[in-house]
C-alpha cells in the first residue's frame, strides 16, 4: 500500500506569522508555488498561506487603501492577518487513497504533513497528477 510519506514532498519553504504577504508573494512569485506552510519556532504548522488568501487579503488591502499604496501595506501586513489557521493536516502513514479522497471532496489545495506534531511535508493534487504520469509511462 502506497502511503503519503511515497508521495510527498519534502523540501519545503516555510514562512513564519511575522514575515510580511510582500515576503510571502516573492517567494509565490519566485518559487511558481501557490501554498506556504506557516510554521512557529518549533516547525510546528500553525497555518497555511495559498495564493487565494493572499490575493484575497490584497484586494482588501486595495479596497482599503487604494493601489497606490499596496506595496507599502503588503510590507506592512505580517502574514497571520491573511493565512488560514484552520487547516486540516495528514500523517505520512494514511494511505494515498485516502489523501486522494480528501483532495476530491473537499477541493484541497494543499494538505500539510504532520509527524510528533512537526511539519515533514506537504501533498498537493500536482503530485498525484506526476503520479499518474509516471504511472502511464510505465
């Protein structure tokens, strides 16, 4: 049986509460990534920022302060005011099937991956479409 810890991705980039959305949207940007785990001091996740809350929260930044000083609040606003905190997490033992099922029906972006309460990984619906192509090459 397959579990996520097969399918995971490992090398993460992480974000703390305090760094600001300005940081968070030059990695998104740099990185070609849509999703950041928040992790505190002890690589506990404490949340999640996706490309969605981000733009959400600028537009509200936008519709409060106009787009000429977007910039400045993005360097302003730490990310705990934008990333969601109530985030469904995973162990690497579940079984992938069971991690698929969560993708279909709740529309995941992302699911953390979570052992002894650290943060070891992360799984997305991308890896199980790399799964998949790997799968029919073979």
């Amino acid at each position: 049986m397959k579990t996520v810890a097969d399918l995971m991705v490992t090398q993460l980039i992480t974000l703390s509460e305090n760094d600001s959305l300005a940081t968070a949207k030059a990695i998104m940007q740099d990185k070609n990534i849509r999703n950041i785990p928040i992790v505190n001091e002890e690589n506990e996740c404490v949340g999640m920022l996706t490309q969605r809350e981000y733009l959400r929260h600028a537009f509200y930044l936008v519709s409060q302060f106009g787009t000429q000083q977007i910039s400045k609040k993005e360097q302003q606003t730490p990310i705990a005011n934008a990333m969601n905190k109530d985030i469904l997490t995973i162990s690497p033992d579940m079984a992938l099937d069971t991690a698929a099922e969560f993708f279909i029906e709740n529309k995941y972006g992302c699911l953390p991956v979570i052992d002894n309460n650290k943060l070891i990984g992360i799984l997305t619906p991308i890896d199980f479409v790399k799964l998949a192509h790997q799968m029919l090459n073979e």
